[in-house]
C-alpha cells in the first residue's frame, strides 16, 4: 500500500511543540487507536468461545478454525486494494465506512442462527477491518510528522493493538461464562458504534494529492493469491493437504504472487514499492514483524484449544491465563522505548525475537496433568518480548527513509502485521489440528514457532549489521 503524503487537510494536526501532543491531536490519537483496538480485539475475543460456539453452532473442532478463518481471508486479502483505494478517494471516507460494515457485521455474528450465518458475519467483519487497518495507519502518519510525535503515535498504537488481542482473550473469557459467547460479537457491535460516532468530528479527509491511477492487476493479483493461499492452509486444517482444491489453490497462490512481484516492477503507481523493499531495514525490519505477529498470534490459539480442552479450564479461567499475559504487555510498553532508545532499534528487535522464541520453547514442558502456571508465565514473558519487537520494527522500518518516502515504509508496517496476525493461525493451525492428539499438534505448533523465531532473530541481526539507517 502506498501512502504518500497528502497536501494539508484538516486530518493534519500541528502541536504546539515537537515533542507534545495538541489536546485534539490526543482525541485523534484515540479515536484512531481505538479503531486499531478494536480489530486486535476481534481477533482473540472469540478464541476463548470457540469450543462452546461450538456446540452451539454445530461446528467440528477442526471447522471452529473457519470461525478465524472467515475473518482472515477478506482483512488479509483485500488489505492492500483497499490501502489504495483510500489513497485515491479518500482515507476518512473508508475508514468510516470500513467502521459500519465491521459494526453491522458484528451484528449479524451476535444474532447468528447458523454456521452460515455466523460465517458471513465474521467473513463482513473481515471487509470491514480491511478498510479499517490501512486507513487508520495512513491517518495516523499524515497527522503526526515524523519526529517524536511519530514515534510516541506509534508506540501507543502497537502497544494498544497487542494489548488489544489478549484484553479479547480475558473479556472472552469473562463474557463467554456470564453472558454467552455471543456477547462477545455484540462488545464488537457497541465498540464500532463508539468509534463510529466519534471520527466525523475528529478526522479531516485526505488522499493523495496527484491521483494515481489504480494499479488494477496488481491488486487482482495479491488479492487473488492472499486469497488462495489462506484457503488452502485453512482448508488442509481440516482435511489434509491430499485434496485437489487444496493443492490447486497453493498453485494458483503462488502463481498470483510471482505475477503480482512481475506487476509491481513495471507499474508506474505500484502498490508495494519495490525498490522500498531493497532497504535493508525495511527488509528484514518486515521481516521481524511478520514472524512476531504471526508466531505469537498462533501460539495464543494453540494454548486455547491446550488449556479448554487437553486441561479442562473453563473459558474464564483461560481469560485469566492471558490477563497476566496482558499486563505484561503493558509492562512492556512502557520500557520499550527506553530500552529502544538506549540499545537502538535493530538490535532490540533481533533480541526480542530471540527472546520470544525461547520463552515459546519453554512451553514444551508442557503436560497432559498440569502446565497452568507454566503456561501463564512463559506466554507473559513471550508477550513483552513480542511488544519490544513490534515497536522496534516498526521503528526499523521507517527509520532513515526520506520524508517523500515515509508513507511507503509505514504502508509495509501496516500489510505486515495484518498479513502476520491473517496467515500465523491457518499455517501453524495445520499441524494443531492434524497432529493425531490436540496435545501432540500444540506441542508440534509450539516447538515450530520457537525454531522460526530463534532462526529469524539471527537473520534479522545479520541483515541489519550491515545497515545504518537505524536511530539510537
């Protein structure tokens, strides 16, 4: 997604002081977060529910992963047409629009009377969150320039953004045991509603000043090939990849992906610069950030399904379990650029992936018997290494690009952590739910996101040795 910077609108804030926030520049800060909240929040929130939807629904343990999935091919898929499309026409304007399907959808997921149903909600809150996502970043970036106010925008929003995915999990938690799982789609609902009516005021519109063209098969092209891919790994969960529309829908994924790279490097307007992708930091910056979200998203859906159904805990008493694992979020937040500050970006973010990978392979001590307090400890201590790594990436990457630049790189932070949180689940999900025993493909699931972590931290610290773009 490309985001350039747009001519002044009143989306464009001006603080009284480099280093300080305006009282209205907060009320947008907010607003924004709160949209970025809120979809964090719809990918966790349901987790603790799923074996009692369920029963309710009808779904097989395998088919709950389509109650994630629904949600992750369109928010995965449509992120970067929908990325530009706002560029073109306007960021304000779907960004609220994005804000209605998600809160109509959720509607409709909260009164579900069928497996249908309740799959054409999330598959709705998936469009919605689509719009949503790309355009919340690219008005986050065109109101705070680059600078302190920048960095402090964009720590509060990845700290709110993880600590929105395990807040999902203890309000799951909680409102799944009083009020029903449905109450979880209908804390959705009221939050849309919420953000809905506060942006009109808030948010100026913007678009970029000399219209582009679309880049149409560019986004037939990743669109198609997100799609097929995320298909396929949700698909093999179930029934193993042996089937033909399985092993099709790979093919064409990666058919339409190579196309898609064809596209990018003959388009005058591409939608992911290329050339912005030769920067080292922006590289493998991405490349930290995609295995951050994706690994440790995975592994709170494998501890889910572990605590619930291998040790029996209720759904409140797994709420609890990733509370802690909230906390520790927060904890993380508020050292983090501390810590970033003194040691610098780069080597915080390799550190943090090293560290997140070895309390991740602490969870393979895991039992049958017992591994609540095991569990708890090591998914918090992951967690705070998670959020060093999501600040310090995002830093990375936008660290040393000119400012002509700038919304090209804070584009690729916005696709990663979406695409991250959108294929972790259906990917590592596979061996979770086609290992034999859930206990043998949690335990499969955990050892593989451990060895990715550890291995990409180590290619994250050599590919950025060489550069000097990072900032103290």
């Amino acid at each position: 997604m490309a985001i350039d910077s747009p001519s002044p609108s009143p989306a464009v804030v001006t603080a009284p002081a480099p280093d300080r926030l305006s009282g209205r520049a907060r009320l947008v800060l907010l607003v924004l977060c709160a949209a970025q909240f809120m979809v964090s929040l719809d990918f966790s929130v349901l987790n603790v529910a799923l074996p009692v939807l369920g029963e309710d629904l009808g779904l097989s343990r395998s088919g709950l992963q389509w109650a994630i999935t629904a949600f992750a091919l369109p928010s995965g898929g449509f992120l970067l047409l929908f990325g530009r499309i706002a560029d073109l026409y306007g960021r304000r304007r779907l960004f609220l629009t994005g804000l209605a399907v998600f809160g109509a959808a959720s509607l409709l997921a909260t009164f579900a009377w069928n497996p249908g149903a309740f799959l054409t909600g999330r598959a709705l809150q998936g469009f919605g969150a689509a719009a949503i996502v790309p355009t919340g970043m690219s008005l986050l970036t065109t109101t705070f320039p680059e600078g302190p106010q920048r960095d402090r925008a964009l720590g509060i929003s990845g700290t709110l953004l993880s600590l929105g995915f395990t807040v999902g999990m203890v309000a799951g938690g909680t409102l799944t045991d009083t009020l029903g799982w449905r109450s979880t789609m209908g804390l959705l609902t009221l939050a849309a509603v919420a953000v809905l009516a506060a942006a009109p005021a808030l948010l100026g519109e913007s678009r970029t000043p000399d219209r582009p063209r679309l880049d149409v098969p560019g986004a037939v092209t990743v669109t198609g090939g997100l799609l097929a891919l995320i298909y396929a790994l949700s698909t093999a969960a179930e029934h193993g990849f042996g089937r033909v529309d399985v092993q099709v829908s790979l093919a064409a994924g990666v058919v339409l992906l190579t196309l898609f790279a064809a596209v990018e490097s003959r388009t005058s307007a591409p939608l992911v610069s290329l050339p912005m992708l030769r920067r080292r930091t922006v590289a493998f910056g991405n490349l930290g950030g995609l295995l951050t979200f994706s690994m440790m998203s995975t592994i709170v859906f494998a501890l889910t399904l572990y605590l619930q159904e291998v040790l029996g805990l209720s759904a409140f008493g797994t709420g609890l379990v990733f509370g802690v694992q909230g906390v520790a979020s927060v904890v993380a937040g508020v050292y983090a650029p501390e810590v970033i500050g003194r040691f610098g970006a780069r080597r915080t973010l390799a550190v943090s992936l090293l560290g997140q990978g070895l309390f991740i392979a602490a969870l393979l001590g895991l039992g049958t018997g017992s591994g609540v307090w095991l569990a708890t400890a090591a998914v918090s201590l992951a967690s705070m290494c998670h959020l060093g790594a999501i600040i310090a990436y995002g830093l990375t990457v936008t660290s040393g690009v000119p400012d002509e630049e700038q919304g090209l790189a804070t584009g690729l932070v916005t696709t990663t952590q979406q695409v991250g949180l959108t294929v972790g689940i259906p990917l590592l999900g596979v061996l979770a739910t086609t290992r034999g025993s859930l206990f043998d493909g949690v335990r499969t699931v955990i050892a593989v996101a451990a060895v990715l972590l550890v291995v990409a931290a180590g290619v994250v610290a050599a590919g950025l040795r060489r550069s000097r773009d990072d900032r103290p």
